[in-house]
C-alpha cells in the first residue's frame, strides 16, 4: 500500500500523489474523491485560475488526464485490496482517518 502515484507537481512545487485510496499534497491527506469542477459550488472561481480544470482533489484541482491518472490509480488501489487479506487492515484504516476528517478530527 506504500506505493505513490504521481499526478502532477503544484505550481509551488508539492507534489499530489494517490497513495491507495487516499490523494495526498506533500505526504498529507487532501482527499478521498475527486469532484466535477461543473458540480463544485465555486466553479466559477476555479475556471477563472485554471479554465482547463474538470475536477478538484481537495483544493487542487486537475485537468481531465490528471483525474483519469487518480482514478486509474485508484482502481489499481482497489484491485490490491480485493486481492489481498492483509489490504483489508488498509480498507478499516482509511475508513477511520476518513470519519475522523469528517467528524473535523485532524
């Protein structure tokens, strides 16, 4: 699971990396999805700094190529899981960090 898939360097040199089922900015979580930029309640905002953008991981948002690289990561991610016992220990970590976000636990 320790395996990091480059998406892209920000433009102030962090890099955004999947790390199994997590979007990570410079080693820390930033996301566990991605969303349409046409969904996002700021889409305005974001096309204005970058017009090319389809999705934001978090804050950073993504042209189409860069999401399809965090979603076939993801998918590669998933694949492992399924396949082995021990990812399983991963899945339940994953699942506690991201309850902990969403309850505003760091």
């Amino acid at each position: 699971m320790g395996m990091a898939t480059l998406v892209k360097v920000t433009q102030d040199g962090r890099r955004l990396e999947v790390v199994g089922l997590a979007i990570c900015l410079d080693g820390q979580l930033e996301a566990f999805d991605l969303i349409e930029v046409k969904l996002h309640p700021n889409r305005r905002a974001i096309w204005s700094v970058m017009a090319e953008a389809t999705h934001m991981a978090g804050r950073v948002a993504l042209t189409r190529e860069e999401a399809e690289i965090v979603n076939n990561a993801f998918k590669e991610a998933e694949a492992e899981i399924l396949a082995s016992p021990a990812a399983i220990n991963e899945r339940f970590r994953i699942a506690a960090m991201r309850k902990s976000r969403d309850q505003g636990i760091e």
